[in-house]
C-alpha cells in the first residue's frame, strides 16, 4: 500500500498535461489522520509541480482523511461516492477539483 508522500511524489509522472490544457491553478490537500498533513498542488503551462505544505491561495482546499485518500487514489475508493457521503469536503472551485481524476491519471 503506497504512502501519501509516495502518491504525492509520483503525481507529476501521471499527469496528463492534455487533460489539463489551459488550466493553470493550485489545489491544496488537507489529509487528517497519522499520515496526514498539507500538500499544494500547482497546474500551470501544462506541468504540475507539487510539495508539501499549505497552499498560498489555493483555487481549492481538498480536506479528506490520509487513509481515504489512499483509497481513493488506489481504485478501492470512489472519488464520487466519497464525496457525496461527507468524506471529502472541498472549500472553493469545485469544478477544478471534478477535472482531478483525469489530470492526475488518478
């Protein structure tokens, strides 16, 4: 089972820069439990470039438990079901944040 730090460190090899054409923005994931913490994600000029800590002023705030997080981004948890059951609460563009799954190959 990957890590967050291992989801978050490998992103950038699955991003489809087509998916996001024109998107510049930062998203900023708030990840609670024993593996949590705060990591910014920047879209811009058709890269992604992320690091661990608060975003600056993020287009979004993504707050979800780590192990949810891990779910998700490994298939055993649906994004949209997550969401839709209070698991994932979001603060901001909401739109971006439906664009994520296709620009982070998650």
């Amino acid at each position: 089972m990957p890590t967050v730090q291992d989801i978050f460190q490998h992103m950038p090899a699955n991003f489809d820069s087509s998916a996001a054409a024109g998107l510049n923005t930062s998203l900023q994931f708030s990840l609670s439990g024993s593996n949590g913490g705060d990591w910014t994600v920047v879209i811009a000029n058709g890269e992604m470039a992320v690091h661990e800590g608060p975003a600056d002023s993020p287009a979004a705030t993504i707050t979800m438990d780590a192990d949810d997080f891990v779910a998700m981004t490994t298939g055993e948890l649906n994004a949209m079901a997550a969401f839709m059951g209070g698991k994932i609460q979001v603060d901001g563009d909401l739109s971006t944040v439906m664009q994520l799954q296709s620009i982070m190959g998650m």
